[in-house]
C-alpha cells in the first residue's frame, strides 16, 4: 500500500505483517509467553482519560522539549530495537537520515545491524543520539563500547536492566535455523543456539549478575547522563534515584521480557508518588521516561501529564522503516505532530509544561 494510506502508527504495523519477511515479523512482532503484557501496554493507555481545559487561547501550541538536556522536537525519542536489517537493507539508517531531517533523538541498540560508527558518521548536523547498553559479561567490552560512544559525542548511556536473560518469545523460538548474518559486530564470537529463535541466539554475552555494585563502576568510567531502561517498581526508582543516575525508564522491554509485568504507564503514578513522598520528585537532574504501547500522541500527552519528561517508541519506527524505509519514519513523525498539534489544542495545553495531573483521571489504570 502507498504510504499516503497509511494515517496512523497502527497502519505501519498491518503494512509490515504483509510485507516483512516471516522471520522478521516473529522476531519484532513477538512478546514474552502468553504476550499478556504488550496487550496491556495499549489497554493501560485506554484505562486513562482526559479531563480537557477550554477556552485557553489555543492558536499556538508547542511540543517541543529537551530530553537529556538536549532539543527535540517532540517528547518522543526512538527506542533501541535490535537487528534493523532484518527487516531493511538500510537497517538502523532509516531511522538515522529520519531522525536528522526533523529533530528527534535515536537510541543506538549494542545489537543494532548497522554497526554503531556507520549510524554515527550518518548524522546530520547537530543530531543527537542516546545509545543502549547490553552489559557484556567481559566489562573491558562493555567499557570500551561505552568510552567509544562517550566520545563520538552520543548524550546519554541507557543500560538496559530488564534483560539478565532474554525472555521466551516463543513466535521466534518457532522461527528455526535462523541465519544470524544480520547481527551485531561488538558481540561477536559467542556461541549461538540456532534452535531458540533469534533473540536468544544473540543475546548469550549479556551478564546476569549485573547488580546495584556495578552502577558506580559505569558512573565512573563515563561522564554521559546514566539512565536505567527497564524499571518496574517504585522500589528500584528509589534506588536508582539513590545510586545517582539521571534517569530512568519505566519499560516491560515492549512485552518482551517479564509476561504480566505492568505497563510503564501504570508503574509510573507509583513511581512518582514514592519519588515525591521522599522529595526526589520533581528533580530537573532526574528524567522519568515511559516506554511500551505508545502509538498516539495522546498516549504521549497522558504520560507527560503524569510526570513522564518524554517516551520512547520502539515498533511503530521500526514498522515504518521496514516497510518505507527513510520516508516510512518522516511519515510517522509526521503523523505524531499532527496528532500533538490537534491533541494539544483540545485538551488545552499549549505548552509540554502545561500538561499537569489534573489533566487526566487516571484512576481506572491502578484500579483493575
Ligand atoms: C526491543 N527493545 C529493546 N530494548 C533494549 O533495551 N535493547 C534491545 O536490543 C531491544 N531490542 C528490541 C527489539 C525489538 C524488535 C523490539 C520490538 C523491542 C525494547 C524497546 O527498546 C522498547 O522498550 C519497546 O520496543 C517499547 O515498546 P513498543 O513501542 O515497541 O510498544
């Protein structure tokens, strides 16, 4: 279908099912065991309603922010998905040459197909990328890679936390005898099980004793802002906020780790109200980001009221750039700003600082 048909992020989602090869579609489009949680991430979203403003003088609305400290132009970055070239030839330079024409930050995955020079030597001028950690079992690895990035100018470092051993996703595990060719460079010369799908047969350098007593290791091997992805409690937010990172995101992994982990949304009203029970919220030193099930702006505009700084998308970009490439991603942030741009004026907030708790009844999401 041309891309003009497509006017949401859910369309990318119907045109890659058709187009993507079997095995990328097993691969992107699965989630963890009975795939209870990638549902609720959307019916989290469904469970919150807004409580609109009127009559505010809407003639200008602005949804631009800073994430990290640095510009983007809407509070939306794109998040890490592994093995782009899957899914594209182009891989993760889809996703780069987009970013670069409009603004909008790109989280580099350790397990991109692309390698992390080729992305990087890719940017346009003044483009702004965070990258994903994979925390390799042989640190000097995963301290090179982390320098490396540090100084190719990347702006913030996101350890991935919800991933000691990948999840069961069992739509891949069918998917055998999977030809790896499009993996990651960094992680090479580990042994691959070809007969557990194409996440587990990558994934065998990740270290599970990944622990609290290695946080300070990374604060002090790197200056760029640390941010925790993948945080599921109030009690590990507490935590990280008291281990010094500047951030964290709240995740289930897209679905695809811990099945019947909440949704982000849903974590976050408890995260903020422990944080702020203890004044560690709000903090302009300590961003709060949500990922998992965000595919309209409204979803965005809900998070941010609730005290999200921005969040991540991972499958609606990686859908539209597997599907049209370079213009399948513009069109998807296209379609985010005419959706911030409506959404804004109708619910009243002219500006991301305008956006505050009272402006959503959240109290189904907690109450199920
Ligand atoms: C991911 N995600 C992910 N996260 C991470 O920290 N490292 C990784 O390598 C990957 N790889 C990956 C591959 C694919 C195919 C998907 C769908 C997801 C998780 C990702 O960063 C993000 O948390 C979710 O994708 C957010 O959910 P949505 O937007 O896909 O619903």
């Amino acid at each position: 279908p041309p891309l003009e048909n497509v006017i949401n992020l859910h369309d990318f989602e119907q045109v890659a099912r058709i187009v993507l090869p079997e095995k990328a579609w097993a691969y992107y489009s699965s989630a963890s065991d009975d795939e209870i949680t990638i549902r609720e991430n959307r019916l989290a979203y469904q469970r919150v309603w807004f409580r609109p403003r009127i009559l505010r003088d809407v003639s200008s609305v602005d949804w631009s922010t800073t994430i990290l400290g640095q510009k983007s132009s809407l509070p939306v970055y794109i998040s890490a998905t592994a093995l782009g070239k899957l899914g594209h030839p182009d891989g993760e330079l889809c996703l780069t040459r987009a970013a670069a024409n409009h603004g909008v930050i790109q989280m580099i995955a350790t397990l991109a197909s692309c390698s992390f020079d080729d992305i990087v030597d890719a940017a346009g001028p003044g483009q702004n990328f965070f990258v994903q950690l994979y925390v390799n079992r042989d640190r000097e690895i995963t301290r090179k890679y982390v320098q490396h990035a540090e100084k190719r100018g990347v702006k913030g470092l996101f350890i991935t936390v919800d991933a000691p051993q990948l999840g069961r996703r069992e739509k891949d595990m069918r998917m055998k005898q999977v030809d790896d060719g499009a993996g990651a460079e960094v992680q090479k010369g580990h042994e691959v099980k070809k007969d557990q799908g194409v996440a587990r047969a990558i994934s065998s350098f990740i270290d599970p004793s990944l622990s609290w007593k290695d946080i300070p290791w990374f604060l002090s091997i790197t200056k760029m802002p640390i941010i925790l992805k993948g945080i599921a409690t109030a009690e590990d937010a507490i935590l990280a906020y008291e281990a010094g990172v500047q951030g964290i995101v709240l995740s289930n992994h897209g679905g695809r780790q811990l099945d019947t982990a909440r949704s982000g949304l849903e974590v976050l009203i408890e995260v903020t109200a422990a944080l702020r029970s203890r004044g560690y919220f709000p903090d302009p030193k300590f961003e709060i980001y949500v990922d998992g099930g965000v595919r309209r702006a409204s979803d965005v505009l809900k998070a941010l009221a609730l005290g999200a700084k921005a969040v991540g998308v991972g499958r609606p970009f990686l859908y539209a750039f597997c599907s049209y490439g370079q213009a399948g991603v513009e069109k998807a942030i296209q379609i985010f700003r005419d959706e911030f741009e409506m959404n804004m004026r109708l619910l009243g907030a002219r500006t991301l600082d305008e956006l505050v708790p009272e402006m959503v009844d959240a109290s189904a999401l907690t109450n199920h």
